[in-house]
C-alpha cells in the first residue's frame, strides 16, 4: 500500500528495537512508523488523522492508538515501556513543517539483530530465501482496529499495573464479556474450569492478595489452593493467547 505525503505527523518514542519493528513490518497498514530524516528520530502517521483539523485532535488520537501498540509490543515482545509521543508537525505549504508540541525524552537502547527471513526448498533443489510472514504483532494491531474487545486489552496491557490482581481481573473480565459468559468461557476450553475459579477467587481474596486484592474485605472464605502471582499471569497469558487466535491473530 503506498501512502501519499501525510499532512500530520507526531513524534513517537520508545526502545529503539520496538520503533524499528515497527518501521519494518507495520509500513501497509494504518498505523505507520517511520524514520525521521531531519534528525534521525521516528515519526508515527495514521489514517485516522486524516480527519484532524487541530494538532490536539492529533495528538489525542495517537495517544489512544500508540496505548493499544503498546499493548500489543507488551505482549509479543516484552517491551520494557510504552510507546510515547513528542513533538506534532503539520506539513505547510512552504514545503516544510509547523511544530505544535514538543516533548523531549530520553530515547533508550536494545539491540535486536536482523530480519527473519524463510527459507524454502523448491522441487529443483534449489533453497529460495523469502521475507517471513508478517509478525503477530502486525496481525493484532490490525485486529485492534477494528475490533473494540482487543483495543481494550491491548490498553490495558499496557497499563503500569497490568501485572498486578486488579489489572489482570480487568483484562479477563474483558475476554469474557467477549465471549459472553463465565460458563461460555469454560466451554472455550482456554484453561481448566478449576484454574479460572482460582485464578478469580484469589484475584477477591484479601489473605491471598494481602492490600493488592480486588475486594477490601474478605468476602467468602479463602481458597484452601490459591493460585500465586505468577501462577495467576501464566493462566491470563494463556486465555489471551487463544482468544486472540480464536478471532484469526
């Protein structure tokens, strides 16, 4: 897909591995990362600024849309932070761009080597080199656009206490209204039936959770095989994988 010149442009920042993922594998599609050549820093375009009149409708769009990329970077790259804006520009008539907003952060560093190709034997013999598939990462996004359940989870990911009881609880609460019901969800098979009554009950448990937990009293009795933090992150990361892979990503 080739896009003319954009009239708006925001600053984007991050690790360095994330923003160059991004400028590879997410140049189709409507959310658009790209280097900058004025002074080497990366810029964020999207189609939905295309109906912008102000440089703060801008700038609140690719806030809610880097939050979902965000997301989604947690999740299939373990990305230590989130994607942040700076600076908006307008592309003016002089050729050259009007600057709205400037933020000035520290841009950090991860290293991450090469490009994932695939390599395919032919019936000749011959082994034939191709660019792998797109990521996931690029998969999900697309996903996100269009379909409001992921958005969600994505943001919340991406929040600072996605780890915590009440982040996780928020995030499967959102899968399951998704899919309809707590029995309709056990019937996906994403998980033991057992596991999830573990993982919610502990999630309300002030003796498990201690000041962490959902609730500020102890609502019923603790669960005799309370699930641990981590314990309760490996079954969430479970049930989120094969939701999104039920819906194509």
């Amino acid at each position: 897909m080739n896009h003319s010149p954009e009239l708006w442009q925001v600053e984007v920042q991050g690790w360095s591995s994330d923003l160059e993922h991004l400028v590879r594998h997410f140049a189709s599609t409507p959310y658009r990362v790209s280097k900058d050549e004025r002074d080497g820093g990366f810029l964020y375009e999207s189609d939905s600024f295309a109906a912008c009149q102000t440089a703060e409708e801008v700038l609140k769009l690719a806030n809610d849309e880097l939050c979902v990329l965000s997301g989604v970077l947690k999740m299939m790259r373990d990305s230590p932070e989130p994607l942040r804006t700076g600076a908006v520009y307008r592309r003016n008539a002089a050729g050259g761009r009007d600057v709205f907003l400037h933020i000035q952060e520290t841009l950090q560093v991860r290293a991450e080597f090469g490009e994932v190709t695939v390599a395919v034997t032919g019936a000749d013999g011959k082994v034939i080199t191709r660019p792998a598939p797109p990521p996931r990462t690029v998969t999900i996004a697309q996903l996100a656009a269009t379909d409001t359940s992921v958005a969600k989870a994505m943001r919340l990911l991406a929040a600072p206490d996605h780890k915590s009881w009440v982040g996780m609880y928020r995030i499967h609460e959102v899968i399951e209204a998704d899919v309809g019901t707590e029995s309709a969800l056990k019937k996906r098979g994403w998980g033991s039936a057992q596991d999830l009554k573990r993982f919610k009950h502990s999630a309300n448990s002030v003796t498990v959770a201690g000041d962490s937990a959902r609730h500020g009293k102890e609502v019923e009795q603790p669960p005799k095989h309370p699930m641990s933090v981590d314990e309760a992150a490996a079954y969430l990361n479970y049930v989120l994988q094969s939701w999104l892979s039920s819906k194509g990503a």
